[in-house]
C-alpha cells in the first residue's frame, strides 16, 4: 500500500477526519473538520506521520511548529530525520525570556514549518513571522493535510511554498 493511501486510511480510521456541522478557527462553516490530533495520540499513527513528514523534509536546517497540534509532528519528523527544531509559542510567556520560541534558532537558518491543518493559512503566518523574525529562513510550510481554502495563495505572497501529503478533497474521495 502506498504511503499516502495508509495515511489517509490511518486517519480516516482514527477519526481525525470527521462529518458534520462544524465552525473552523478560521471561522468558516465546514462540513468536515480535521482534528490531526486524534492521529498523533496513537503511537503507529505518529510513527506513521513523522515517517511521511520526513520523507519530504528536504534541504532543511531546522524544523519548526505551532503549539499545540503541530508539536507532536515537529517531535516526531526530528527523531526520524535527527534535525534540531523549535516549537513556536502563541503568546509569549509572562515570565522569564518571554520568549515566543523554544529551541536553538540561529540566523539564516532554513527552517521548515510543520503545521497539521491548513485552511486560510493565517495561524501559519504567525509562524512565519516568528521564525522570519528571528532571522531564520523559511521558504516551505509542509502540512499533513491542506483543505484548499487559501492557504496555498496566502503562503505565496509570503514567497512560501505550501505542500502538504494529503488534500481534503484527497480524503474525501477515500471516504467515499
């Protein structure tokens, strides 16, 4: 079975891909809603997603994602690929560095930005900017699944390539 058809079958089976009446963060209606985190709880399935985010890591430096959802993901691709990575707060702490990431970030470095879902794209500017701001590279966002609702354009105003190992319309058609 080919990689791509096992991970969308693996989260399809673990119920990350659900059917129904939904509100996005984005604040957009959805009759799907993709939860990657009923995925990554599994220890196979992780294994599962850090293999295939690995495999399409590329010339990166560095790997970088947004608490909560895309933490695991970042884990995950780092110990299959043995790159260092950051995780990128929300907000700063109020204490100590109130610093807006954790990890080793050095100047110029190409960072690749693992994010679980993308929609509209906006919580993975925030990343971006983060990471830019530190004065890191960024030239690709890869996600596991893209929902192809404006990401893709959004990221590449940005000069950010999009890629994604599967599309909602992707997981759609393998539910059918």
């Amino acid at each position: 079975m080919a990689e791509s058809t096992a991970l969308r079958e693996a989260l399809l089976a673990s119920g990350a891909v659900r059917f129904g009446d939904f509100t996005l963060a984005s604040g957009a209606k959805s009759d799907v809603y993709v939860d990657i985190k009923r995925a990554w709880t599994d220890p196979a399935r992780l294994r599962l997603l850090g293999r295939s985010l690995a495999h399409r890591v590329g010339d990166a430096e560095r790997l970088a994602g947004m608490e909560l959802g895309a933490v695991p993901l970042v884990v995950a691709t780092a110990l299959e690929t043995g790159l260092p990575y950051v995780v990128v707060r929300k907000a700063a702490k109020t204490h100590g560095t109130q610093q807006r990431y954790e990890g080793d970030l050095p100047a110029h470095a190409r960072v690749l930005i693992i994010e679980d879902v993308t929609t509209t794209g906006g919580s993975v500017v925030d990343t971006i900017e983060i990471v830019r701001g530190a004065g890191a590279r960024v030239d690709r966002v890869l996600c596991v699944v893209d929902r192809g609702a404006g990401a893709t354009e959004r990221l590449a105003a940005l000069g950010v390539r999009l890629e994604s190992l599967t599309t909602l319309a992707e997981l759609r058609g393998a539910s059918a």
